[in-house]
C-alpha cells in the first residue's frame, strides 16, 4: 500500500474536498472553524482504500459539522467542541487519536454548551482508539484489523472528555477538568442547571487511552465534568485506559450498559457530589479499586452537597488484588442488586475520628448497601466483607440497617454472566427513580438472556477476554 500524493489543507468544517481533477475546492457547507487535513491511502493499483482526515483545533473547536463513517478522523492534540457547536458523530465512525505527552497529549475534549451527537448502534459501535491501532472501516463498512493491538496495551492517547453546567461540589462554583492544562478555559465545568445537555453518546468503544499530561496526571478513558442529566450515555465500553476507567466530577450524569475492562487505575471513580445513576456495569480486573468514590476535593472535604449516586446492577470482577469499592471523604452512594467478586479486600467505608466522613453518610441513610452478592473477597472472611477503615480500626458492617440482605455465596460467573441460584433472584428497591430499569436478577447480565449486552461491539467481546 502506498500514500496517495494528495494532501489538501483547507481551514473548512464542512468538508467539501476536492477529488484530483478538480481545479477548485467545493465550498464549505458550515462556516469555516478548523484545519482538516485529509491523506488517502492506495492500493498498488491506485484505487484508494482509505480516506484519513487530521483534526488540529486551532482554538477554534470543530465547528458543527459531522464526523462521517466513510473515513478515519485523527486528532491533533486537544480537539474542542466549543460553546455552542453541535459535533455529530455518524454510526461506525473510527476516531484515532494521535500520540503525545505533556501539552502534546490527543483527546476529544466536549466543552461546557457545546453537544456531541455521537449515536452508534451495535452493529455500527463508534470506536475512540489510538492512531497506531490500525482498525478501520473498509469502504464497504467492515470493520478491518479489530483490535490488532494487546488488548491491555494503554497510554496511547488521551481519550473523551465532557464538560457541563451541571451542580459541583467544591470550594468555587467551577473547576478546571484533570487531564487538561489550567491555562485552558475550554476546560472548565460545573454550574448550577442539573438538567444540561450534553448530548449523546451511545454504542462508543473508548480504547488505549490514558496519556500522561504531566506529573503523573493522565487522562481517563471517559471523563465526565458537571455533566447533567440531560445527557443520555449508554453503551459505552473503556478498554485499556493508562489511569482510571470512567470519572465522575460532579453532576448528575446518568448511565446504562458500562464495561470498564483492563485500566491501570480505577474502574468507576466519582468525586465532587456526584448525585448520578448507573445501571448494568461490567467492572474487569481494573489495576486498582473496582470503585474508588470520594465525596469533595481536597480543599473541600467537608463541602455539601454530598454524593449520593444510585447503582445497580453492578458485576465487579478484581484479579486477586486491591479492594471492590472504597467509600472516603463524606461521599455516600448506594450499590443495590450487584456482585462484587475477587478483590483481595471488599468495601471500606472511611470512619474517622473527627470531622465528617462516609460513615456519617451510613448512619444518614445516604449510603446504602443493599442485596448484593460477595464472592472471595479477603479469602470470604465474613468481617472483611463491609467494614470501616481509616483513623479507626475495622468494624465489620454487615447487619447494619443500611447493609442489608447481602450474601456470601458463589456466583459461579461464566463469561461475565453470573448463573447461581442467588444471581436470578434480585429484589428491586422501592423508591428508586423511574429511570432505572427493575430487574429481577443480580449482576450486570440476565442469566436468562440469550446474549450479553456487550456482544458484537466490544473489544471486550471481539477478544473474547471475559
């Protein structure tokens, strides 16, 4: 295969390339924002096999425009989608993001007011990867070269950064979003409208990512910022990420169908009040917590409101190491009808001697644990299954009015599907928001399904990793 000789450089949004015979470009179908840089790529007979488009932003963003299936798009550096643009992402498009450290780290970066309209299916997921993956869409709409890359190769790129109004808990009303120079004000989030829209992101495979922008600061592979429960987010898979898996800062985003597999650092964190929901998540040997959830930032510890997010139906599958899912800094939270499974610790709740912390979430009432299973974790002691930790020594939960109906019992999870007795047996809270689903089993999968909600779109899956 060798490179075409075209390389046409047009500061344009709307695409409108010229082919090799044309004497003019075509003009521009939205204003003109940012450089695109297109190359295509030819077989030994001249015909090309693939068009890649290069995305520097420039400080002016993408424009609204949409990112088409028919071509790679590779961004330069940070790439914005800036206040008020609208960037649409058509099913099956593959985005690769460029190497770099430091200021020269590659990630899509959604800024407060700004939408992404990225609406992948499970026969056309998007795919978010690095530009040394060479995954890729044949002119045909195959999907070429899937996942030729270790599946557990990470740092590659940056990854998907989203940005919102929504309610923060911290010391100012805004903060400047990790993984993003300071310098950057794109790069702020947090608000007060607990109902901003952000878009939509479903069916997205987030790959390779977690690039060091200095000082041991890498990106997440999904970052989320005062996002608001306008945005709809499900599907989403994050494979490989250098630090944490998804995050959480604040708001009150809300998610369905999470596959977090093979991060260097936590699966799911949360910090800042974070007040969401997540239902039907597949945690897969993250290097660290399954969960790590913190309630305000450091300068902001004892801050109100607290965080209080609701999941359920969680699979959480550790290697041998770390703990399930620690609670610290006042947050609260709730974990209902979810596995925990194969952590060298289970679940500790920070108690301190003095000044809040998430055992007062406990004894509030807003942090719940509740009908969950428990398998080799600490080797099933019973006393290390829920238990305080910090200044005071461990206290074992289990009886406590919020932790209730948890069991210690195999669930005998065959490709990520739980199939004990116990697993198909879930008792569904009351109360809980009409958003949720009810389902009557525990654990990420319906043992009865004829599938997984992970089939035919995932690395996960395609590597047959689980």
């Amino acid at each position: 295969m060798k490179i075409s000789n075209l390389f046409t450089l047009a500061l344009i949004a709307g695409f409108g390339f010229t082919s090799c015979d044309e004497d003019t470009p075509a003009a521009p179908t939205t204003t003109p924002d940012t450089s695109f840089e297109k190359k295509e790529m030819l077989d030994d007979d001249g015909n090309v096999v693939e068009t890649i488009i290069t995305i520097n932003d420039f400080g002016k963003g993408t424009g609204t425009t949409t990112l088409t299936a028919d071509k790679t798009w590779v961004l330069e550096g940070m790439v914005f989608v800036n206040e008020g643009q609208t960037l649409t992402i058509d099913p099956g498009t593959v985005i690769k993001g460029k190497s770099g450290q430091g200021e020269n780290a590659s990630a899509l970066v959604v800024a407060r007011g700004a939408k992404v309209m990225a609406e992948g299916t499970a026969s056309l997921p998007i795919i978010m990867t690095s530009e040394s993956d060479q995954t890729r869409r044949a002119l045909d709409g195959t999907l070429e070269n899937q996942g030729n890359l270790p599946a557990t190769v990470s740092g590659l790129w940056g990854g998907l950064i989203v940005l919102g109004y929504a309610d923060i808990t911290a010391s100012t009303e805004t903060r400047a979003i990790e993984g993003i120079p300071t310098s950057e004000t794109r790069g702020l989030y947090g608000g007060s409208d607990d109902s901003d829209n952000s878009g939509v992101y479903q069916y997205i495979s987030i790959r390779h990512g977690g690039t060091d922008i200095g000082a041991g600061n890498e990106i997440n592979g999904f970052t989320l910022g005062g996002v608001g429960k306008g945005t709809a987010i499900n599907h989403i898979e994050i494979i490989a990420n250098a630090d944490d898996g998804i995050e959480f800062f604040g708001g009150n985003a809300r998610v369905k169908n999470l596959l977090v597999a093979y991060c260097g650092d936590d699966a799911i964190d949360y910090d800042e009040g974070y007040k969401g929901f997540v239902q039907y998540a597949l945690v897969f040997e993250p290097g660290d917590r399954g969960g790590e959830h913190d309630g305000g930032p450091s300068d902001c510890e004892d801050c109100m409101a607290y965080a209080t997010p609701v999941f359920g139906n969680v699979t959480s599958i550790g290697k041998g190491g770390s703990r399930a899912v620690t609670f610290r800094d006042n947050a609260g939270g709730q974990y209902h009808n979810s596995i925990m499974y194969n952590y060298a610790k289970g679940i500790d709740i920070e108690d301190l001697t003095a000044g809040e912390d998430s055992r007062a979430r406990l004894e509030a009432g807003d942090l719940k644990w509740m009908n969950n299973i428990h398998w080799d974790l600490a080797g099933n002691d019973a006393t290390m299954q829920v238990v305080t930790g910090g200044d005071n020594p461990d206290e074992d939960l289990l009886g406590h009015t919020n932790v209730q109906g948890n069991q210690v019992v195999n669930p005998m999870i065959v490709k990520g599907v739980a199939t004990s007795v116990e697993a198909q047996t879930g008792t569904w809270p009351a109360g809980l928001d009409a958003w949720f689903d009810t389902p009557n089993y525990k654990g990420a999968f319906d043992p009865n399904g004829s599938s997984t909600w992970i089939s035919g779109w995932t690395l996960t899956d395609q590597a047959d990793i689980l």
